[in-house]
C-alpha cells in the first residue's frame, strides 16, 4: 500500500538493523565481547574499532532472528549479500555514533527509576503490596537472566529512549497531505488484463549445452557447497555433574533443617502493639540520650503495669499511624518492618514487653499480641526437590575444582576426547554438517556457539586432529571438540544440477520472448484500441488489487490516465509479461477510520525518516571508516 516503504527499503533495514542489534554494542560490558577488539576492525568510528569478531556476532544474530522467523523456509544464503551485510554494518556504525551522543548529552538514567519500573510490572507484587523478589529472580532465571542483567537492559531501553524519542515524536504530517494521500489509495480505475505466460513460450525456447554451461559458471555461488565437519565432543557442566552425584537421607535431613524458609508455605505473622519515642535523623547525641530517657521511663511503667501498654502509647507515642489504636500494627511479617524491630517482635513469646529496640525512627517498645504460625511443606513432599538442590550444590563444587583437570587433560591427550571422558564419565556426543556459520536449526548442547564453532574449525585442530580448547557456551558449562571428518568447500558438479539449470535457463528465455511479445503487443495497442484477448473488466485501487502481482499494480496505478483508455505494461519476471486496459477511473468510497490510521503510518514513516536524517548527521559528525572488502566478502553458509 505504501510505495515509500517499498521505495526506501534501505532506510527501513538500517533502522530495523539499529533497533534489534544486540545491546552490547551501544553499550558493552558483556562475557561475550570479552575479547572483541584485540583484532583488527572492519570500520572504525571516532578511532574505536568495530572489529570482525563484533561484526560477526552481529551478522549470528541476525542469522538466529531469521531462523526463528522463517523456520523450514530458513536460508542463510538470505544474508550472503553485500547489501545485507553492509545494512548490519550501518546498524553497527549507528549504534556506536548514538553510543557518543549519549555520552556527549550526558544521558543517565538513575536506579531509582529502574527500581520504580521493575516494581510497576505485573505479576511482581504480594497480596499485601510488597515486592515479590523471589517472583522476580525465578522469572528472570527461566530466561537465563539475572536480576543485574535484566536491569542493565532496562537501562539501556531507557537511555536510547530518552535519546531518540525527541527525534523520533516530532514527526508531523499536514492533513492535507493525508487526505491527498488516502483519495490516491481509494481511487479505483475500471481494468482488463492481457496476460501473457512464461510456460506459453517455453515450446518455443531451444537450450543448448554451452547455455547451461554458461549459467552454471556464472551462477557459481548457486552450486557451493560450504567447508563442513563432523566432530564429536563433550559437555562438562554443572548439570552433568549433578547427574552423578548422590544424596544421603541424613544429608537430605539435616538441608531441609536448615533451610527451612526454601519450603515455607505461609510465613509466620506476628501482631504486635509498639511506642515509638521519635528521634530525627542528624540529632545531637544530647536530644538522642533526652530521647532514651524518656523511653526507659515509659518502658518501666509499661513493666510494672502491662495492662496499660496501650494507654501509654496512645498518650506517648511518636507513631501516628498506631497511637490512634493504641499502638496496634496488626500483623506483619519479618519482611515488612525494618530488620532490628522485626528480629525482636520475632523472638518474644506473646505477651512479652522487649527491652529497648533502636531503629532508625528511633526507640520502640514492642509487645506481642497474636502469633499466625507459618506452615512448611514436610520432609517427605519435598525430599526429591531437596535431594536434587544437594546434587547440585554438590556438582558445583565438584565443576569449580575440576575445572582445571578437566582443561588440562584435553590438552594432555590432544588427539582424542575419550580419556577425558572416561575420567569425568561424560558421555561423548556427535555433530555432523557444522559449518562456520552453524547447522540450518539450532544444534544442542550448544554446538552452534560461535566461540565453539571458531575453536572447532582452528587450523590445529582441523589439520592435526588436536581436541579443541574447552570453550564457554553457557555459565558453567564447558564444550571441547574433537573433528572426525573435515569436508572441504566445493561446488556440486555440472551432471548433478544440469536438470535444474535447464529448468531455469528454459524459464528464463521463455519470460524473455513472453516479455519481449507483450512490448509489441503494448506499441500496438496504443496505436489502435482493442480488447481482443483482455479478461472481463474490473474495478481495482491500491486498496482492492484483486489479485493482481504488486509490482504490476504499481505500475498499473502510476500509468497516465488523462486519455482513456490507457494501456500499461509489466514485465513479471519469469512469469512473463501483463498488459492492462485502463478504461474509466472514479474516486473511491472515504473511510473516517482507515484514513485515520493511514495518517498515523504516514506520521510513523516521517518519524522513521527524522530518526535516519538523525542517524546520518550523527555518521557525518563521526570520523566513520570502513574496510570495503571485509563487508563484501561473501559468508559461507549452509546452503
């Protein structure tokens, strides 16, 4: 519908580039650019290096969103392009321009606002309208995150936010140009269609040997079969381990003893009654021993007539909130008061009257009233649940102080992964058709980790069978190789494609006399009206293309109509070529509706050009340089 997007495809990529590339590189600060940037860079910006290793973790990246996107349908070959690389060097270079003007602007988002998002989202907040930190943790855990992680990320939205947000909402677009606008889309012209097919033509093709020939020379790239192993390889790793290890009932006994918060149900609730003797925060040492004074007067009436606790709260309390009922809090749980009041209201036993507690507020006198007993799961619901937390506490250590047996000994008995196997009874996998850029879907264990795949294709380890180095692909969990068969890159030969090569070459030369038939047809038809041969006549806008190709319907609604009937030719491609007959053209029917959201995609459009004007001023302030044949070079991929 909106031929600017199709006109202005590269804006559109580099902006898509600049939004989902990953956020180390506006930010850094990650273990998987640990090492990025000790080699030599394919761009440059301001003197800082975009290096290959960075430039490649981008380009997985995008490989990875596009797998997911397309599944089955997947081909790397999508990104082995010039222009789709360059379109993810663009996104590079933009994200460490905008990196400078963050910096530049002093942008900074402040803890307080992190906490006050985290806490606004929902599903994180108790009953009693606490946070609910272990919801939190264990949520970020089923993502591989961690609580720093996730407010690191948040903090960089944030920024970018502030950053772009002005640029990006001070898009305006004058009704009038939206209204012009909608009435092109709703305009319908009355049409008939004169197709002429590729397949009609292809009777009439002769394809000789040295064409086919010819097409598979010059379509190498077609044919290329990328360098590919097949390796074995092991995972050490916590959760390997853990497999291994064992769990005594006296062990499991003596966990759930002492851990017994991991199983509660329902916390312990106290209620307790309380006078606070205020002291303001930067008070002398004299107004804090006034204050202690008068605190250790009411603690001994409260003492001798506990009867009264609340009468002397009422008339000496500190504490607004409580002093109208007498100093009641009703009940609470540890989490709710500040640590040195709750660690006293949880020690007496009801009735007691506590020494002085100090807080921050200043001096309490606590009493307990009412005790809510928590309630924790028995032993046997979760002996399981505490017998595997064992294992793996136990794998844990057991993975910390081998680590280095295990590194070592890979490189002690380099030709083979089955000592190190047998010593660590790890079981030894297999992978077959790895190449550089991965395997089409996602491989398990982590195989297709880029930092595994660069180790497993090193020149020692492929000419000289040598295990590979142990490789981190995930936290705690280490991957060593070993090649069993390298497959060099090669070409698949001419016998073995020359059925689909003459399928094509048969096509393309049918398009071409279907193509090069409908142009005379076209002169023709201009010369002399006709319908012979069209289809019936039927109305067709931008918004009603009944089914006609897109690329034809563009030029079918930007061909000159001021003289009717008007004819218009396109060529599609290998499917040949189409004339339309243009005869009568009406304005269409307005929708308030439509014309209101197609205002909002033309303001949206004008936001995406403000924000690439922006992203091209701040290049143009950048001292940019760029390694053309790093970006031209061609990525070998599983075909």
């Amino acid at each position: 519908m909106f031929e600017f997007i199709r006109t202005h495809q590269r804006l559109m990529q580099i902006l898509l580039a600049v939004l989902i590339l990953p956020s180390f590189v506006l930010f850094g600060n990650t273990d998987a650019l640990r090492n990025i940037g000790k080699e030599a860079g394919i761009a440059t910006v301001n003197g800082a290096p975009i290096s290959q290793a960075e430039f490649d973790l981008a380009l997985r990246d995008q490989l990875d969103r596009m797998r997911q996107a397309y599944g089955p349908q997947f081909d790397a070959k999508m990104l082995n392009t010039p222009e789709e690389r360059q379109n993810i060097l663009d996104g590079l270079i933009a994200r460490k321009t905008m990196a400078v003007d963050i910096e530049r602007k002093k942008l900074l988002i402040s803890d307080a606002t992190i906490r006050d998002y985290i806490s606004s989202l929902p599903g994180l907040v108790k009953a009693d309208g606490h946070f609910d930190n272990e919801q939190y943790t264990r949520l970020l855990s089923m993502q591989g995150m961690t609580p720093a992680m996730f407010e690191q990320r948040q903090r960089q939205d944030m920024v970018l936010q502030q950053l772009l947000g002005p640029v990006r909402d001070g898009a305006f677009v004058p009704k009038t140009v939206a209204d012009r606008f909608s009435a092109i889309n709703e305009q319908e012209r009355e049409v008939q269609m004169l197709m002429l097919k590729s397949d009609d033509f292809a009777s009439r093709v002769k394809v000789t040997d040295e064409m086919l020939k010819a097409y598979y020379e010059k379509n190498a790239a077609q044919f290329e079969i990328p360098e590919q192993i097949n390796a074995e390889y092991v995972v050490f790793s916590a959760d390997t381990l853990a497999a291994q290890q064992t769990a005594s009932d006296a062990e499991v006994q003596d966990f759930y003893k002492n851990n017994q918060k991991l199983y509660t149900i329902k916390e312990e609730q106290r209620r307790a009654s309380h006078i606070l003797i205020a002291v303001a925060k930067g008070s002398s040492a004299a107004d804090k021993a006034k204050a202690k004074a008068k605190a250790e007067g009411i603690l001994a009436q409260a003492r001798k007539n506990p009867e009264d606790f609340g009468k002397l709260a009422a008339a000496n309390s500190d504490d607004p909130g409580s002093k109208e009922k007498n100093g009641d809090l009703d009940f609470f749980d540890r989490e709710r008061m500040v640590p040195e009041f709750s660690k006293v209201a949880f020690s007496l036993k009801q009735g007691d009257i506590s020494d002085l507690v100090e807080t921050e507020f200043g001096f309490h006198i606590i009493t307990v009233t009412g005790i809510k007993p928590g309630s924790v799961k028995p032993l046997d619901e979760v002996k399981t649940q505490v017998a595997e937390e064992i294992k793996k506490q136990k794998a844990a250590k057991v993975y910390a102080d081998s680590l280095e047996a295990f590194t070592n000994m890979l490189e002690d008995q380099g030709d083979s992964l089955k000592p190190v196997a047998d010593k660590f009874k790890l079981k030894i996998e297999t992978a077959t058709g790895l190449t550089r850029l991965g395997k089409p879907v996602a491989a398990a264990n982590g195989v297709d980790n880029p930092k595994f795949l660069k180790a497993i294709f090193a020149d020692g380890v492929v000419k000289k069978k040598h295990n590979t180095e142990a490789v981190e692909v995930a936290p705690k969990v280490m991957l060593a190789g070993h090649v069993v068969e390298y497959k060099a890159a090669s070409r698949r030969p001419f016998d073995e494609v020359k059925a689909a090569i003459q399928a094509q070459v048969t096509l393309t030369e049918a398009a071409a006399l279907a193509e090069k038939e409908g142009i005379a047809k076209l002169a023709a038809l201009k010369a002399a009206d006709s319908t012979a041969g069209f289809t019936e006549a039927k109305m067709v806008s931008r918004l009603k293309n009944q089914d006609i190709p897109t690329a034809a319907l563009v030029d079918l609604m930007r061909a000159d109509v001021q003289k009717l009937p008007a004819f218009v030719g396109t060529s599609l491609g290998k499917g040949g070529y189409v004339i339309f007959r243009v005869g009568k053209v009406v304005a269409g029917t307005p929708d308030k509706e439509r014309r209101a959201s197609e205002a909002q995609q033309l303001a949206n459009m004008q936001s995406s050009q403000n924000l690439y004007a922006y992203l091209e001023l701040l290049k143009q302030r950048s001292k940019v340089t760029v390694n053309k044949a790093a970006v031209t070079a061609p990525v070998t991929a599983t075909p």
